[in-house]
C-alpha cells in the first residue's frame, strides 16, 4: 500500500519532467551559392553582340530576340531587338512603360542610366524590389538604327526573399550584357 502511495506521488512528476524544453527555431536566412560567373562571347547572326554567361542557355527566336535560360535559377532573361525606323519615341516609352507597369507590385524601382559614347550605347536599367512579375529592366539603343530591351523574369510564382539571391546574380549578368554590347556595323 506504501509503495502505491509512492508510485502515485512520483508518477506525474515523470510524466511532467520527462518533456523536453520547447524552443524556438533561431531565425535563418537561406545560403544560395551560384558559380562565379564565366562569360562568352554571343555567336549568333544579329545586329548586336554581347557577352553572356555560360551558365545560360541561349534559346534564338525570330528577328534577333534572344532567350537566356538559366535552369539552375529557374529564370530567363528575354530580350528582344527591333529596328529604328523613325519610331524611337514610341520604342522608348513602350519601354519605359512596361518596366513601370511593375509598379502596382512593386516596393520601388530603382532607374540606373547607362552611356557608351565610345560604342554609342545608351540605355537605362531599372532594378525592381519586391514581389512584381520581373525584377529587373532594361533597354538600349544607338539611338539612329538598333534598339533593344531585356526583361529577367523567374518561372515561380514572385517572393521577392526567395529569389533575391538569383535576382542580384542576373541583374549583375544584364549589367554585363549593357556593358558588352556593341553594335553590327
């Protein structure tokens, strides 16, 4: 009957100590590392040329425009060439107006102008934050006979913290192709 009673009295303090402490996970942020970049130069047969990374698969399509897919970040920047003909006005506010159409998204976006006097490249790159469709934006022109813009989007639906890390790699790959890019003379 004693030993009962011990039992009794013992029992719930098993049961009660033999929980392990509840913690909480220590905030983390996801550690993405992606190859330093290699580049090459373009080798297809258009009006422009660049330098792109060889982690991209280039993908031509008709009049020059260009896919480069980049599995392991499951992204693509799509770029396209179009031909002055006296409409570079309209070409530059379609544009404008396509990377400020991000807005609605958007937590800013971010204009950066670029000026090759040396190639005569001239052009703007917009940098998108936050969870819009693209995250980045560019165009580029010699102002008399070549226009041509970019877009990097991703095939996931947009979370601006999950694909930040891929987003800075390929916005530093679009930089590389403004900086490289020199027209068929």
């Amino acid at each position: 009957m004693k030993l009962n009673k011990i039992l009794m009295a013992v029992l719930p303090f098993l049961f009660i100590g033999c929980k392990d402490e509840v913690l909480p996970k220590p905030k983390a942020l996801l550690r993405l590392d992606y190859p330093e970049a290699q580049y090459k130069q373009l080798e297809e047969d258009c009006k422009y040329t660049f330098e792109s990374n060889m982690l991209s698969k280039i993908k031509e399509n008709k009049d020059c425009s260009l896919v480069l897919d980049y599995p392991m970040m499951k992204g693509s920047v799509y770029i396209t060439y179009k031909p002055i003909e006296g409409n570079l006005k309209k070409l530059l506010v379609d544009a404008q107006k396509l990377s400020y159409e991000h807005v609605v998204k958007a937590d800013n976006i971010v204009e950066q102008p670029f000026i090759n006097l040396e190639d005569e490249v001239y052009g703007m790159f917009y940098e998108v934050s936050g969870n819009a469709a693209s995250q980045s934006q560019f165009y580029v022109t010699d102002s008399v006979n070549h226009f041509v813009t970019g877009s990097l989007y991703f095939y996931a639906k947009p979370n601006y913290d999950s694909i930040f890390p891929a987003a800075v790699y390929l916005q530093k790959d679009i930089r590389r192709i403004m900086e490289t890019l020199r027209w068929d003379k």
